[in-house]
C-alpha cells in the first residue's frame, strides 16, 4: 500500500506517517513535506523518483503527472485500467494525504498584493484531492488532520479503511476543494470587479430545536471568518438552555443596536426585534436602571443587552425579573453565581472590542432568490446646519436627537421613537402609517405620566404634517426626520407655527 503525503498544515503528520509506515505503507512525499518527514526520521520516497521528472517552475508543477494521476484514478476492477498502469510501469497510490495552500489566509493578511495572493493557489493539491476523490472505491483521501486517528485506527482494525469511511472523505475533500475554489473565485472577481456570482460559505454551528415556529426545522450556522465583534454567532453561552431560532434572531437585534453605542454606557431591552426599553447612563447600573423603568411590562420575557459588565449589584435588580436572554461583555464570578441559580436564563458572554469600519453583507431569502446589501452603519452626525425651522434645538435636545436616531433605526418600519434624557419614552412600530406609530410612541409616553420636553425621531420623511400636530399634542419640542418628501414644506411650516424644532438628517433608515 502507498500513501502520497503533501500538506501546507502539518499539525499531527508525524505521528500519522508513522502509523502507517509502521503498518507496512510506504510514502511518497514532495517538498517541504519530505524534508519534515525526513528529518524527523522516517523514510520516504520522493515524488521526483515516482515521475521520472524533476520537479520545476519553483514547484508550480511536480504531482502533475500520469504516473500519480494514473496511480490514483485506475479502477481496480477494470482489467482495461490494469493493463494500462502495467504498459506504463505506473503503480498504484492508494491514498492521499493533501491540504492547500493557505490562500485563504493570505489574502486576509493586511495590504496582500495580487503577486502574493496568486502564489498562494494552488494547482497540484486540489487535483490530486480531486483524482483521489473520484476514485473513494479504493483511494482514501485525507484533507483533514483531524481524521488520522479514525483513519490509522480503521486500518489497524480492517487492513484498510472502510468503504462507507472512504466515501465520507471524498465527499468532504470536494467540499474542501469547493470551498477553496470558492475563495479564490470570490478574490479574484472582486480584483476584475465582477458581481455577477456570490458564493457563501456557512458551517453548522448547532441544530434547533424548530425554527420560527414548532412544526418548522431550523439550524444555526455560522459565516467562517466573520467579525467577531456583537456576533451571537461567535458570543460564548454560559449559562441557561439552548437558545431557538426566534431568541437568535431577537439577541441578534439586540447586539446591532448595543453596537451603535459603543463607548458609551449602554442597556437595551428587546421584545420581538424591536427595542421596548433603551438608555444611556453614567454605568451599567444606570443604563439598566432607566432602559428598564423605560417600559417594566414589555420587557417580561423579553432579551437584555448591554456593553457594560454585568456586576453583583447589576444582577441582583435583573434577577427578580423574567428575561430569557443576558448579553453583556463579560460578567463578573458574583453576578453569574447569583443569576445562575435561575435555570433556563440565557447568559451570553459577546465580544464588544471593536465596531467594524466597512459594512459587511446582509442577506434575506426570498423565493427562488436572495437579498444582499450592506449593513446599514451610516449614521448621522447631527449639528445645527441640519435645523430646518425657525426654532433651533437646545443642546439637551441635540443629544436626545441624536440617541433617538441611533434607536429608531433598528425599529421596524414604520418606526417612531420618543425620547428624553436619554432614555426611551415611547416606541411606535411596524404600523402600515406613520402616524399610527406616532400615536403608538406618544401615547406610552403619556401613559408613563411624559407629557413635556420630549423630542421625536422617525426613520423616514412625514408624508404629511399629522405628525407634526400629533406630536405637539403630546408635549414633543424637537424632531428629527431624514427629510425627503415632495410635502417636506407642510411639516416645516407647522413645526414653525407650533414653536417645535427640526432636523433633516438626510440619511432614512428603513428597517423591514
């Protein structure tokens, strides 16, 4: 039996090669995998001796050639393939040890040039994979190092390995190739500038129990080299059951909200993708002190994220309530002993280092098709050249503005927020007008005893000036609004008539 060994990952090869030398196979080896073997001792065959050819063009070729390729695609039971191998004195390779070149990891190396990148491909590896593949009735192809013990352990057992075994690995060397093939494909369009394909690449990070609903199957998969940062795909659970598909979506919403925040105290709570309690404070206790008192009823059952360090004293206000999920950066050992003691409470350690510069894509199903855009990161700085009225917002009313557009673009459309001190008053949601959702936000405001000194902020431009009037009604002093609409000059003329101050931030923030 004869293995061909030529990997760019050397984790656990030793070992490996040992085994099955010691198992009575004898090694082929190319390169740098043959100096490895050599001097740790064992005995190996050069590919250059198999060919008959050197290898050449700085090792750009050396396994591209009948004598391996033969040795690995023959049939062994077509007596035509047989004959072939003898008449060109070519023997059989009966298994394949091969990973790639890191390409993928070149090209995510900072100011990578295209020279480097493009010697980082390779050519000879996937096609012995390929070959090896092909042929999983009698070749064993490896392109994982974490498979040589299962591998070395079924030969010990059998004499070789098993089919069911062999063709398993085939079908995971062709993702490997695919995979790869993908990488580069996807490099190499973006260099040319073409976006006529998009290839993803997703690994089961954890079968769910169901998805949105009961009779629905669902999994959790998780985007490879994704950032980490505000990614429930790469937080670590600490505590609590496993989470579903509709806690993933809603924790998810949460964290793109608590990312707007960062460096600033923070505490956002969360009912059914849409923020039902958000706050700034001097610390976490604040935060989560206001973002609750912020709406006590809807946060029930509801997911808390926030970008301070949950403390014992932290804890100890959150423990009395039902939450299903905690997301913070880190708890301390005395808060997570004194959450812990509730059983199913979800508690969520996310990674908040760092807010990325370029927005990454976003992607939707639909039928027969899918979405792709880029996250939605803009955000406008407010100042007072955006004052659209004869009235000019305070300073105070600046800041509420500016916390309520970072809020009310992470409601759904069509979105309301009434904000003061920043703190969240009243949210409006989802609703088929924009004025229903303004009564909805005004109208908590109230309830809550809000009546004066309120600013409003909307995702979208006012069709109409009902909103302005509606607004007034409730005590609302300041607005923020993209601007847009061909009635733009109603809402300006009735915030004028009313004393209230406005801002066009030019920026709309749908949210669907």
């Amino acid at each position: 039996m004869r293995a061909l060994v030529s990997v760019s990952d050397k984790r656990g090869l030793v070992p490996f090669v040992q085994s099955l030398k010691s198992l009575g196979w004898e090694i082929i080896a190319t390169g740098g995998t043959m100096k490895l073997l050599r001097d740790s001792g064992i005995e190996v065959i050069n590919i250059s001796d198999v060919t008959g050819f050197p290898e050449i063009c700085d090792g750009r070729v050396k396994t591209l050639h009948p004598k391996v390729h033969g040795g690995l695609l023959a049939r062994r039971d077509m007596p035509s393939h047989l004959q072939a191998l003898k008449d060109n004195n070519i023997e059989f390779i009966d298994m394949v040890c091969v990973n790639l070149y890191p390409f993928r990891q070149t090209i995510a190396k900072p100011n990578v040039g295209f020279a480097e990148a493009i010697e980082n491909i390779d050519i000879g590896g996937p096609s012995m994979l390929r070959s090896a593949a092909k042929n999983c009735a009698s070749v064993t192809v490896v392109c994982d190092p974490d498979d040589y013990d299962m591998i070395i352990d079924e030969i010990k057992a059998n004499g070789n390995t098993t089919e069911d075994t062999r063709l398993k690995l085939s079908a995971k060397a062709y993702t490997h190739t695919a995979e790869y093939d993908m990488y580069i494909a996807t490099y190499m369009r973006r260099q040319a500038g073409l976006s006529e394909k998009l290839f993803l690449e997703y690994d089961i990070l954890q079968p769910l129990r169901y998805g949105e609903n009961p009779h629905q199957k669902a999994n959790f998969y998780r985007q490879n080299g994704a950032n980490p940062n505000y990614s429930l795909a790469y937080a670590r659970q600490l505590h609590g059951k496993e989470l579903s598909y509709n806690n993933i979506q809603d924790a998810n919403a949460a964290l793109n909200i608590v990312r707007d925040f960062h460096g600033t105290p923070f505490c956002v709570g969360l009912k059914h993708m849409n923020p039902c309690g958000a706050a700034i404070g001097k610390d976490g206790v604040e935060a989560w002190t206001k973002a609750y008192n912020a709406d006590t009823v809807s946060i029930f059952g509801g997911i808390v994220a926030t970008n301070q360090e949950i403390t014992l004293e932290v804890a100890e206000m959150m423990k009395p309530i039902f939450l299903e999920i905690i997301m913070a950066p880190h708890f301390t050992k005395e808060a997570f002993d004194h959450l812990s003691t509730k059983k199913n409470i979800r508690l969520i350690e996310v990674t908040m280092d760092d807010v990325p510069e370029t927005p990454e894509m976003q992607y939707k199903s639909v039928a027969g098709g899918i979405l792709a855009q880029d996250e939605d990161l803009a955000m406008a700085k407010l100042d007072d050249s955006m004052t659209v009225t004869e009235k000019h917002a305070t300073a105070d009313q600046m800041a509420d503005l500016q916390f309520g557009l970072k809020i009310v673009k992470h409601v759904k459309s069509n979105a309301i927020v009434v904000v003061r001190n920043g703190v969240t008053l009243g949210v409006g949601a989802g609703q088929m007008n924009r004025v229903g959702s303004a009564e909805i936000a005004l109208k908590q405001a109230a309830a809550a005893g809000h009546t004066s000194d309120l600013v409003l902020a909307s995702d979208a431009f006012f069709p109409f000036d009902d909103c302005v009037t509606l607004a007034h009604k409730y005590g609302v002093t300041a607005i923020v609004q993209p601007g847009g609409s061909v009635r733009d000059n109603d809402s300006i003329v009735k915030c004028n008539d009313l004393g209230i101050a406005m801002l066009f931030s030019g920026k709309r923030h749908f949210k669907h």
